[in-house]
C-alpha cells in the first residue's frame, strides 16, 4: 500500500504540511517495504489556481492508494477520489506520526473535503 503525507520537509521526522494543494513536499510511503520517495510540490506552492487539482494528479500519477493531510479541497477531494485515492484528513504532528495514527486506527477516511473551495 502507497500512503501520500503532505509534509513541510523531505524526512519522516518533518512536520505534517496541513494544506494539501499547496503542501511543499508530498511524501510517498511504500507501507509494505518502509522505503519512500519526496514528491517537490513547488511548482504547486506559488500556483494562481488548481493547485490541488494538480497535486491530486501528482499524487493519482504514483499509484497512491491513502493520502494523510491535514485539509483537502473540494476540487481536490474529487480528483483523488475519481482516482481512487482515499483521504484522511486532519493529520498532524510529524509524517512519521500521521503514519503511526492511520496504521492504529486514528486517522478514518474522509467522505468530504474539509477545507473551502478557493476558487468559484
């Protein structure tokens, strides 16, 4: 299983970047080998709009099967779960701690976004 984490670092001891859209690193997670890659979200960070739409493809693009944030969009809600990404939100503390809470149980999929549209 591929678990996304948004993330202010490129270390599983970096803090959980609550936004998602504009997160600066997405971590990517392989659970089953404990290996993992950083996804630079830069380009999304500064973007006028669509920033998570654009992160969501991102993330859809690696094979992401959970993404852990601390708040998604509506728009970018509905491009993971088009793509069959499932999201828990509200995520906090370190990456290496989203990932302890979603492995025990603490961390429940979402069936909504939980954060405001940006743009009409």
């Amino acid at each position: 299983m591929k678990v996304a984490v948004t993330s202010q670092g490129k270390a599983l001891d970096s803090p959980v970047d609550p936004r998602f859209g504009r997160a600066a690193y997405i971590l990517i997670v392989d659970m089953d080998d404990d290996t993992f890659e950083v996804l630079d979200n830069s380009e999304n960070v500064n973007a006028f709009k669509g920033a998570g739409i654009q992160a969501a493809a991102s993330v859809a693009d690696k094979g992401v099967d959970v993404l852990l944030t601390g708040y998604c969009g509506p728009k970018a809600f509905q491009t993971l779960e088009a793509a069959g990404v499932k999201v828990a939100n509200d995520a906090g503390g370190t990456v290496q701690k989203a990932l302890d809470d979603f492995k025990s149980g603490k961390l429940v999929y979402a069936d909504g976004a939980n954060a405001d549209a940006h743009w009409s």
